[in-house]
C-alpha cells in the first residue's frame, strides 16, 4: 500500500466509526421515545382502584 492510500483507508475507517456510532445514539433515543411513561400520582391523593 502507498503511503497516500493508507491515508485515505484511516479517513474512510475513521468515518464508518463515527457513522456506526451516530446511528446506535439514533436508535437507543428512539427506542426510549416510544416507551411507555408511568401515570403520575393521583391529584387528590386517593388510593388508585385495583382489579
């Protein structure tokens, strides 16, 4: 290999990494979005009814 496409193999490495990282970040934000969120306390403090 020649010193200039070694170079050029560093960068297209180094880009791949960084894209590979950007698209878990995406996924793992996204898959937190969709989750469902627990109710909050009822406002006048009753004991919430049960099954």
């Amino acid at each position: 290999m020649t010193k200039n496409l070694k170079g050029k193999a560093a960068i297209a490495g180094a880009i791949g990494s960084a894209a590979i990282a950007a698209a878990l970040l995406y996924a793992n934000k996204r898959k937190k979005k969709n989750e469902p969120t627990q109710p909050g306390p009822i406002p006048s403090g009753e004991q919430p009814e049960t099954d």
